[in-house]
C-alpha cells in the first residue's frame, strides 16, 4: 500500500465505485463480452444491476458464488403453456365479463394478448410469460358458472388447473432460468468488484473497506507483525461492541490473542485481561451495516471459552420506574426466554434504586391520537402539528428545555414534516436522518444557477433562472426583451443605455458568471450565495437553519467535485443528482447544538436519550424483506442474495436467485424478524420520563406500521392531552435596506478593527539569543561551522542530558541509541556523536550533576509562561525553558546549559545573565520559594559560572 494514499469519504466512495462500474461495463462491452451479452438477451440491463454491484462492493470480503445454473430447454415448457391456456379457456362459459372481479380472470384478459405476439424464438418471452401465472391466484366462483350448484365445481377445477400448471412448469422453469441469469449476473458483478478495486489501487485510493479489509490481513498472516502490536496494545476496551462487524471483531481478537500464530479470529486464545466488551444485543440493530447479531453471540462464545468471564448489567440509570416496569411487561414477549442464533435472552431493566419515581402526571407512558383521515399525507402533518403545539405548550409552562424532547419514526422520508411543524410555531430544533436535502429549494435554486452559469450558451436554463425565485421575471417581461432585440445570452453585452428588469437582472448574472470564469468554483458559489441573498434568507428564515445549512452542504459538494478534477458544470451536475436522492441527509447550520428539539429515524437515535420521547410516524414502517444472507465459517463468508428490478413505487420484479435461496431467505428473514423487534425495544428505551406512542384509526393503505407491535401493551396508557393551537407571531425579517446594509458594515468594521488589535504579546526570555550563537553571526576567528556547533547539536546535547536526568543509571550504550534515534532526520551529526556522549559524560562526573542527582525533587527542561503588566500597552506573556532545577534544603538552584563553542564562562555570562536572572525571578514567583543558585553551565569547557543572583 503506498504511504500517500488518500482514503475515501462515503460520498467520493460511491462516486468512484460508480464510475469504476461504468467504465468496466464499457470495456466489457467493447470487448464482446459473452456474459454481458448473454444478460442482454435474458433481458437484463447494467442498469438492472447497478443495486446489486452496490451489495456485493459493500461485503467486499464476502464470495458471491456464481453456481452452475445454464438456461432451460424452453421447448418443453411452450408445449405446457399451450396445453394451460387451451385448457383455462375451455373452463369458460363465456366471454369475459369486463366487471369480473376474479384474478385468474383479469390475468387471462391481458394475458391473451402478450402470448398472441409473444416472440417464440427468445428464451427470456417464455420466462416473463410464466412468471405471469406466480403466486396464489384464487378464482372466483360467481365468474365461472352461472349455475349457484355448479359454480364451486367449476372455480375448483380452474384453481387446480392453474396449480398443476404451476408445480409442473412455472416453478421449475422460472427456478432454472432464474439461476441461469444469476451465474452471470454474479459473474460481471464479481469482475465489476475486482476492477473498481484495482482503479483504487491505481488511485492510491482506499475507502473504510480496504482499510479494514488490509489491516485484518495483516495481523492475520504477518505473525511478526501481529506480535508488535499486540506487545504495543496490551489492553482493549470495546463499547457498543453489539454495533461491531465481523472484521472489526477479528482485528479486535487478532490483537488480544495470546500469540500469533492462529489465524482463524474465532479460535484464538484470548490473553487474561487483554479484551474488555461492554455490548447489548437487544439493541444489535445495524444488520444492513454489516453488524449482525451472529457476530456478537460467536464473540461470546469464544470469551466464555477462553476462560472470560460474562457479567449482566441490569439497571437502568436512565428510565423512571414506570417506563422499566412496563418495558420488563412488554418485552419478554418479543425476546425468547433462552438465547437463540436471531435473537437473544431478555434481561429485565432494574429502576435504579436512588431514583426518584417522578410525578404520575408527568411521567410514564402515553399515547397520542391522531384523527383518522382519508389520506396518510393528513395523518403525518395532523401528528406533526399535535407534536409541536405540545412541545410549545410544555416550554411555555416553564418545562425544562428544547433540547429534552426527541422526536424518532421508524424512516427518515417523513421526517422533513415534522420539522416544518416545529418551525411553524418557531421551535429550535435539529434533523439528522432525514432526506430533506433533496427538498431543499435553495439547493435547487442554487443548482439551477450554477448550470446556466456553467454553460452560457444554454438558453433554457438561463431563462429558467430568471423565471425562477431568484428575479422572479414574469413571461411577458421576457417577451419585451426579446422583441427589443436582446439575446438571453450571458456572454452577449448589454448597452450602457438599455434598461428593465431583465436587463438589471442579466447584468447581475453576467458578473456572477466573470465571478466563475476568475475565481475557484468554490469562492465563486459562496460570493454567488452571499450576492444573491440565498444564504443569508435561509439562515434566518427558520429556526432550525436547516435550508442554510443544506447550502453550505451544497458549497462542499461543489469543493469536492472541483478538487477531484472536476468542472463548475460537473459541480451543478453532482448537485442535481444530489436532489433526486434520498440517501442525502440534511445538514444543520450548526451541528452539535444541545438546546434543541432533535428529530431522527430510529438508527440514527441508538446511544442517545431524551427526557420526552415521541415514537412518531405511525403509518411509516418497513416491510420485513430478506435482500441478502451471509453465511460466515471462521474466515471464509459467502453470501447471496435475489436480484430484482424496482417495479412500480413499491414493487420488485425478480430477475435472478441463486439456487436454494428460498431457504436462503426463509433464514435470513428470522433474523430481519428478530432485529425488527430490538429497534422496537431500542424505541421504546430512549425516555427517561415520558415515552409518547401515536396511534391511528386510519388504514393507510398498504402502509406498514412500526408501533403496531405495542398496541397489546398501551391499554391501559393515558391519552396526551394536547391543548387547542395558540397564535404564533410570524418572524420578522429585519431590514434588508441599503442604509441598514451600510450600518451594519460599518458595525462589522468597527468590531474587525476592535478585533485587530493585540490585546497581548508574547516574548521569549531568550530573546534573539540562542544556543551556539545567533544563524547570521558569523564564526570568530578560530571558530567553525562544524556540525558539532550551532543548533542542532544544542538540540542533540540538551535531549541526551534530558534524558540522563529522568533516567541516571542510563549507560552509554543506552544514551549512544537515544543519539542515533534523535539524528534521524539530521544525518550530518551521526560522526559527532563520540563527542556528544564525551560532552555528556563530563558533565555526568561534575561535581553540579552529583548535587542535583542527590536533590530532593529535580526537574528538567520545564517549559514556563507568565504574564507581564505592559506599560501603557497590552500585556506581555513572557516564556522560556529552565534546562535544570534542583531543590535542596536552602531553596532552588537553576542551571541553563551552554553548548557555545571556545567561548570563556565571563562571556556566557555577558550573553545570557539576564536571561538567567529572568528565570530565577520567575521561578520563585511562580513556586513561592526562593531560588539559592542561578547560573550558567558550559557544557564543552565544564565549568559552572559563579552565582548570579547574587549580582
């Protein structure tokens, strides 16, 4: 790995990798590739891949097993579909009635018409012809038979004509075909992973993967190394060890092992006291982030094994006793009583003894009711608003802080809705989760901007700008512009003498575009912001300074790109795409503010606490899906996993499995079931004193519900009482004048100007002197530039001295180690370290070293700093280094160190007394005891000038 690699954030990771992908697709297409070819013709796209390729980049460790499966014979199950069809039809009576109401029926009205132009000759017509007649389809009776005693008969006969038809040919057929279709999706995927690595490494890049991945391998087959870093971490402390991923966990066990030679992490030898976990795993909830729950239980085990002992921490420091009492009633019946491989034992929650129990009125569990309503749009702002009237209500009845509620939903799309509540009644809060960047208006505007800014020439997106919030220009403005004669054209120049709103407008632009053209993108976007007012309306527009800080997100964006070696236009590209994705957080104007009411999904809440908590969101769950099963046999992982196409808004049409993955997913989803479970404990345990589920009578549609699981346990729960809206008074804007502007820059003027000047100083006691003599002094007759002179060897001669005095019984062979190891980086005085131990060891046989090592407390090299009243100017804090001081019965004695060349001791002391003096002085003020001795040491003629202080 070369040493200036440069490691990737998530975004720049995702960028490379898509671009790797690409590129690779290019290549393999212009190479003829027969796999890509033959995915062609099953009907499947790169584009059908690219969530896929996503997967198997982030299990990078994991094989993806391809498996043997070819394509079917498609003859035989032509035959069978001609039989069915011939047969289903011949169980009419009479035509289809357009009302039917019957789903074998509804599918044969348009299926007649997909297998009358069905292309015979292509495999993959047959496969979507089938997967057609999937599933449970149940017929109808009254649709069947006119007859009420033949008309059970007959809706029998058609359903177990269509299931015979499904066992006999639907299922095996579409089996073989699918897994046909996997061996080369697999196979180009597999290939896509290998070649984004290998760009990587050509980048000298590495994302948080590789530098796991490289680190595990490292401890794992370098015994050498391994060794040294176990000898160097001796000890290992783990919190949120549940959170940790398998390869997380080997470096962890590598490093504890007792030796170094196993390489399987999960049959090492732990040594005595190396490792120390703290984990939960009824709060094991990152599954889809790698930390699955089979992790933690294998560490476990192996602790247990190797002699470690497992301690439960019962007792909850953070609930009152109501919420641990209804909590240990809840979830026993979501945990099992023994530890299975998805989920583990319950252990209860102990109220802390020394807490009080809280006001019943104030305290425990409730529950708010929404309204049911038609839409679930209706449901999500009537349970926004009832949120934040009771957040405004408590602060106006003097309760606590904003920074004491948490608002949590199970996803993050709706989370953008209830911050808009809370801001409308003028609330401080704080999103994190949530997507609303990609509803950010001032980011689309900014966009917008920069793409007409980026190409002049693009006519459309100019005028989009001028119709859009930034000059609002009505259509018929434009129109007079145009009849005048004038261009929409950013490099096209305006007379001096032509005016209007378009006009000023186009003049505005064109000095933003000179701005783009003479400054880096990055300069050029934040002037953009700061001429056009976006920012400055964002940040006061809202409490929460959501929308400005998704522009100063957006300003990072466009840095990232430019730094990568793209253009202004690939910057407003990049910010476009940014928009149309959901997977783009919000960013806050200034992250990390505790008074503030906070709202997130539940995966970002994990660790944190509040002292009101709302389970919000009702209608917002996720449908339990199994998207990928790994299976981990000490260092090997293989994984699988279906590959589908997004159907619908919420369906997935599958295009490939690997064989067996029925069972695969039939697994996989008891450990999705289980881990759905522990983020409703994780939910449920972040109030300290008031947890607040929502409940509605509304269906929702198809809508999942994540607090659904509770309703069994709220029965006996008050209902929040929420009192009628109060009028908020809107925020007033303040004055954008151009007289407020100026005074407010001369404001600014004045506190720069305030700012500007020193309000102290700093001075070294030294002064221009310094060891071995001033740089531009030059030698005196009879004296050298010798590498045993000026600086480097003062530096080398006070470092082996130091270093002598912490450590007396320090030999010369030890002190001639520590001299190699100070000259690394200056090569030039490794021919004068003879004479550096000779200098150090006469100074170890002097009488003055013998004192100070006997002394009573020693101290070298101290470092010191004390403030001096200026007079009549700003204060000076003055700092030096006292080289060595001693306390004997009498008081201090301080000694400085000289390494001067063929310079006599009066000298020393005409060149540096008074910085002798200074120190002694402050020495004593600083220590409130008296300095006996302070004095100079020449280190090269061994000799001790008299006593300074008496002068």
């Amino acid at each position: 790995m070369a040493p200036g690699f440069s490691e990737l954030d998530e975004t720049a990771d995702a960028e490379h990798r898509e671009w790797a992908w690409r590129l690779y697709l290019d290549r393999e297409r212009a190479a003829g590739s027969p796999v890509l070819r033959d995915l062609m013709d099953a009907g499947v796209t790169p584009p059908d891949l690219d969530g896929a390729f996503r997967t198997v980049c982030t299990y990078a460790e994991v094989e993806f097993p391809p498996g043997e499966g070819m394509a079917p014979d498609p003859a035989p199950a032509w035959h069978a579909l001609d039989r069915f069809w011939t047969a289903l039809n011949g169980c009419l009576l009479r035509p289809i009635d357009p009302a039917t109401t019957c789903p074998i029926q509804k599918k044969m009205r348009g299926f007649a018409g997909s297998l009358r132009v069905a292309d015979r000759s292509r495999p993959r017509v047959l496969a979507d012809l089938l997967a057609e007649w999937e599933g449970g389809l149940k017929a109808t009776q009254k649709w069947w038979h006119p007859s009420p005693k033949e008309k059970k008969a007959a809706a029998e006969k058609v359903e177990a004509l269509v299931a015979r038809f499904q066992d006999e040919t639907v299922t095996p057929y579409l089996a073989a075909w699918r897994q046909h279709v996997y061996r080369l999706a697999m196979t180009l995927l597999c290939g896509g992973r290998d070649f984004a690595a290998k760009a990587r490494a050509h980048a000298v890049a590495l994302n948080y993967g590789d530098l796991l991945e490289r680190a595990a391998r490292l401890l794992r087959e370098k015994s050498a190394v391994r060794t040294a870093l176990q000898l160097k971490y001796r000890w290992l402390f783990v919190d949120e060890f549940q959170d940790t991923d398998p390869i997380q966990a080997e470096v962890i066990f590598l490093l504890a092992a007792a030796g170094a030679t196993e390489r399987d992490w999960t049959r090492v030898s732990l040594r005595p006291g190396a490792l120390f976990i703290v984990g939960d795993p009824k709060q094991s909830i990152y599954r889809f982030r790698r930390a699955d729950i089979d992790t933690y239980t294998r560490v476990r085990q192996v602790i247990e094994t190797t002699g470690g002992q497992v301690v439960e921490l019962t007792t909850s420091f953070r609930a009152v006793p109501a919420l641990c009492e209804w909590a240990n009633g809840v979830f026993p019946h979501f945990f099992p009583e023994a530890a299975t491989p998805q989920q583990p034992a319950y252990s209860g929650l102990d109220p802390d003894p020394n807490r009080e129990k809280g006001d019943p009125g104030a305290t425990g569990l409730r529950i708010l009711d929404i309204p049911e309503t038609g839409l679930r749009a209706d449901v999500v702002a009537a349970e926004a608003e009832a949120i934040a009237r009771f957040i405004h209500q408590a602060m106006i009845g003097g309760a606590g802080r904003w920074g004491d509620f948490l608002i949590l939903t199970r996803k993050k799309k709706q989370l953008p809705v209830y911050a808009r509540a809370l801001e409308a009644l003028q609330i401080p809060m704080e999103m994190s989760g949530g997507a609303a960047f990609a509803e950010s208006d001032g980011v689309r505007v900014l966009a917008s901007l920069l793409r007409a800014l980026s190409d002049p020439g693009d006519t459309t997106a100019l005028v989009g700008v001028l119709r859009g919030p930034l000059f609002g220009l009505s259509d018929e403005a434009l129109f007079r512009h145009r009849e005048a004669g004038f261009r929409f054209l950013l490099t096209s120049p305006l007379p001096d003498e032509a005016s209007g709103p378009v006009v000023e407008a186009l003049r505005a632009l064109q000095v933003m575009f000179r701005w783009t053209r003479t400054l880096p993108a990055p300069a050029a976007t934040e002037r953009v912001l700061e001429e056009t007012g976006l920012l400055a309306m964002a940040a006061t527009a809202t409490l929460g300074g959501g929308e400005a800080g998704n522009l100063l997100h957006a300003v990072d964006r466009v840095r990232q790109i430019t730094e990568a070696g793209g253009s202004l236009a690939d910057a407003a590209a990049a910010l476009e795409e940014d928009i149309e994705s959901t997977e783009i957080d919000a960013v806050p104007l200034e992250p990390g503010r505790r008074d503030v009411v906070r709202i997130m999904n539940l995966h970002k809440a994990k660790g944190l606490e509040a002292s009101v908590v709302f389970l919000a969101d009702h209608l917002g769950g996720v449908k339990a899906r199994a998207d990928i099963r790994i299976l981990r046999d000490g260092t090997r992982a293989v994984g699988y996993l279906p590959i589908t196409r997004p159907f619908g808004e919420w369906g997935r049409h599958l295009l490939a499995e690997p064989a067996g993955w029925a069972d695969h997913e039939a697994a996989e989803l008891a450990y999705v079931t289980a881990e759905e479970h522990r983020l409703l404990y994780v939910a449920a345990t972040r109030a300290r004193e008031l947890l607040v589920i929502s409940r509605c009578g509304a269906t929702g549609g198809r809508a999942t519900r994540p607090w659904e699981p509770l309703t069994p346990y709220l029965k006996d729960a008050p209902i929040l009482t929420v009192r009628s809206p109060v009028a908020v008074p809107a925020l007033e804007l303040g004055d954008l004048g151009a007289e407020a502007r100026m005074a407010a820059q001369a404001a600014r003027d004045e506190k720069r100007t305030q700012a500007a000047a020193a309000s102290w100083r700093v001075e070294s006691v030294t002064g221009t002197a310094h060891r071995g003599g001033r740089p531009d002094e030059r030698p005196e007759p009879e004296r050298s530039r010798e590498p045993d002179t000026g600086m480097a060897w003062g530096h080398l001669i006070h470092a082996l001295l130091e270093h002598a005095s912490r450590a007396p019984h320090a030999d010369r062979p030890h002190l001639e180690r520590l001299a190699r190891w100070f000259t690394m980086e200056q090569p030039e005085l490794r021919a004068v370290i003879p004479d550096a131990l000779e200098v150090i060891g006469r100074v170890m046989a002097s009488d003055l070293w013998q004192r100070a090592m006997a002394a009573e407390e020693r101290l070298v090299e101290v470092p010191f700093a004390v403030k001096v009243p200026g007079n009549g100017g700003p204060a000076t804090i003055l700092h030096g280094i006292i080289d060595l001081a001693f306390r004997t019965a009498d008081g201090w004695e301080l000694v400085d160190y000289k390494t001067d060349q063929q310079v006599d001791v009066e000298s020393l002391v005409g060149l540096y007394g008074d910085q002798v003096r200074q120190y002694a002085k402050h020495w004593a003020a600083l220590t409130g005891a008296p300095v006996k001795y302070a004095g100079l040491y020449s280190v090269r003629e061994g000799q001790v000038t008299r006593n300074l202080m008496e002068e």
